[in-house]
C-alpha cells in the first residue's frame, strides 16, 4: 500500500482545496492511504475531510501564503519533521509555497534518509503571473530553483504548459497536462426558488436580474472590476442585483469601493457559504472576472449548472468556454467590457439559452473520474 502526503498551504477551501480532497477521499483503499496537511486558514478543508475517516489530516502551525524568511525556516523544519514521521512514497504539492517549501524540505528528507520518495507538484495557475512588480519576479526565481527537486509538474491547462515550457521552468518530460473534472452526480443544486432565499429581502421583492460569483477576496480575482461594471450599468440605469459568495483579505477594499460606489443595494457580499456552488441555480448570468487563474472550478459548476458565464479570457478559461458559443470572454482588468457583456446578455434572452445550453453539454468533457484516473497513473 502507498503512503501518499498532500501539501497545500491553505486550509480555507477554495479550488485548489477541492482538488486535494477529490483526490484524497476518492483513492482506492486497497492501494493508498491518504495523508492531507495544511496551514493556515480558517480549516474549512479539515471540516470536509473529517466526514472521511481514512483519510489523516494534519494541521501545520507554520504554512502560510507570505512567510517571512524566519517563519519559512520554522515551516521547512515542519514540514521535514512531518516527512520524517509519516514516510510517504509520494508527496503531492498544491500551491507555490507548499509547492516551493515542500520540495525543499523533500530534498533533504531523501538526503538524510535515502528514501525513494516521489515529488509531484500541480500548479494551480503559475504564481509568477500575479500582478505585481517585484513578487512576480520573486515567485519566478523560487519555482525555477526548486524545480529540480520535484519529479512530475501537473499542469491543469494547454496554457500553462507552453508558459512552463517557455520560461524553462523544467524540462518538458517533467510535464503532464490534467484538467480538473466535475463529479457527474455533484454538486446537488437547489431549485431556484430555494437557492433564492439566501438573497437579501430586498432583492427578493425587486425581482431584478441576479448576476453572481463565486470567489475567494484575492486580488487576482479581479472583483474590484465587477464593482466598477456594476457601477457603470447603474450609471446606465440598468437595474441589476449583484451577489458575490466569497471572503478574504480584500473584503474591506471591497466593502468600501461598494460604498463609495453607491451601490450598497445593488450588490450583496453573501460571505463564504458552505457548498456555495449549490446556490448557482439563483444567478441569471454567472460571472468571473480574474485576472490570473488555473483552470477554475466555479466555470465548471456554472456550466453545470446550465448558466450563461461572462469570463475573462485568462489562464485555462478560454479551453473550457468558447467564446460566443458556450460562454462570453472579455478581456481582463476591463469593466467596461463586463458591462457591456452582461448588458448585452440581457437584452438577448436567447443568446443566454443558448450559451447555457452549450456550456451544460460542454461539462461532460471534463470528468472527475478521467481527472482521477489520469493523475493515480501518476503515482
């Protein structure tokens, strides 16, 4: 039986989050067992996992997104400490500090130890695509050095392949391309009428459209250009009603370009909500406006979903929506563009049947059970 150790740096449950426990609860029993450790966040993760009792979870006091050079030091001690008590024929890394942290720590495990321990790491979006100055640069640096200490490169999309390949981050043998895939029978969605009730009253009475995401308040989400194109469309006096679930460290950024906006009746921050994608049935237009991106599960449920999705043409978007057929691509960083989309969407309501139409049978290319059987080849 294989041991096999996944590492992410988060706990708060986001996409790749999902992608963990989908791999971690769905492995065969009678050939792995399943380790899941994880830092800091609010453990939304370990609440998941506790309902599946072979599968370990481990909390570490140490990972974190941004650690400084001491409490990296004390994060790699962790982390050698944990490979040294658990002995895991395979490590899988998710994100690029678990990613970069991990495959250190691997390397002087295999060091000290002579063990035969296989290093696979998936990049969720390549993290040196951030939009910054100085980070992205940083963030380069540290996947390139550290890609030597790890075997196999998951790539989720043909365009993080060929950035991959482009920067020479690895040698092209080290790579495989995975797309992520969506449980047939999951998620369960609500009725509209039921998944309408979390709405705020007033935007139950007005009976307005409901343009909706679902995102973590990061900046790569690009959430501040959804406020801007809600701002536009008022100035417009297009009456719309905009829900966002999600939390994070941009919350307060956002609450106060909400304000300043005047648009505190017009969108609704609904927080982060258990299962969030089970309320995609109470959105007429889903949207995401990212501006970095892997290839993003909140597409895949809102296709499922049978939603008409407005998304920005970034990361592995593009190769599950194309555009003007199963979904609407804007450029990124481009209110405007938002706007005049989700404008453009309702005054068309066959256009939206459509899209949606095509996006829900576009969903069966991407599979969880294809996904699963692709990266346990792996190991």
């Amino acid at each position: 039986m294989k041991k096999i150790l996944y590492l992410i740096t988060s706990s708060e449950y986001g996409g790749a989050q999902k992608y963990v426990f989908d791999l971690a609860v769905n492995l065969p029993e009678a050939k792995y067992q399943a380790t899941v450790a994880a830092g800091s966040g609010d453990g939304e993760l370990f609440k998941r996992l506790a309902g599946f009792p072979l599968v370990k979870a481990i909390k570490l006091s140490n990972l974190k997104r941004l650690p400084g050079p001491l409490a990296a030091k004390r994060c790699l001690k962790e982390i050698l400490e944990l490979l040294t008590k658990e002995q895991p024929d395979i490590l899988h890394l998710n994100s690029s500090m678990a990613g970069c942290l991990g495959s250190w720590a691997a390397k002087v495990y295999k060091k000290n130890t002579k063990a035969n321990l296989k290093v696979v790491y998936t990049v969720h979006g390549w993290v040196f695509l951030e939009p910054s100055f100085l980070k992205p640069r940083i963030y380069f640096l540290a996947e390139k050095i550290t890609a030597r200490w790890k075997d196999v490169f998951i790539v989720l999309s043909e365009r993080d392949l060929q950035i991959g390949l482009k920067r020479k981050i690895s040698r092209e043998n080290k790579f495989v391309k995975i797309y992520n895939g969506l449980n047939d029978e999951a998620p369960c969605f609500l009725t509209k009428e039921t998944a309408r009730k979390i709405l705020p009253a007033e935007f139950q009475k007005n009976n307005l459209p409901i343009i909706g995401t679902i995102a973590n308040f990061y900046p790569t989400k690009g959430l501040q250009y959804l406020i801007e194109a809600a701002r536009l469309l008022k100035e417009k006096n297009k009456n719309i009603n905009f829900i966002i679930f999600g939390d994070g460290p941009e919350k307060k950024k956002l609450e106060k370009q909400i304000a300043e906006s005047n648009l505190e009746k017009n969108i609704f921050l609904a927080g982060r909500i258990p299962s969030a994608a089970r309320y995609l049935t109470a959105f007429d237009i889903f949207i995401l406006p990212s501006v970095k991106e892997g290839l993003p599960y909140a597409i895949l449920e809102a296709m499922a979903a049978e939603l008409p999705i407005v998304a920005t043409g970034v990361g592995g978007i593009p190769e599950l929506i194309e555009n003007n057929k199963s979904g609407l691509l804007v450029e990124p960083k481009n209110p405007v563009a938002l706007a005049s989309a989700i404008e453009g969407l309702l005054a068309d309501p066959n256009q939206k049947k459509n899209l949606a139409r095509e996006a829900k049978q576009r969903i069966k290319k991407f599979s969880l059970a294809k996904m699963l059987n692709q990266i346990y080849s792996l190991y």
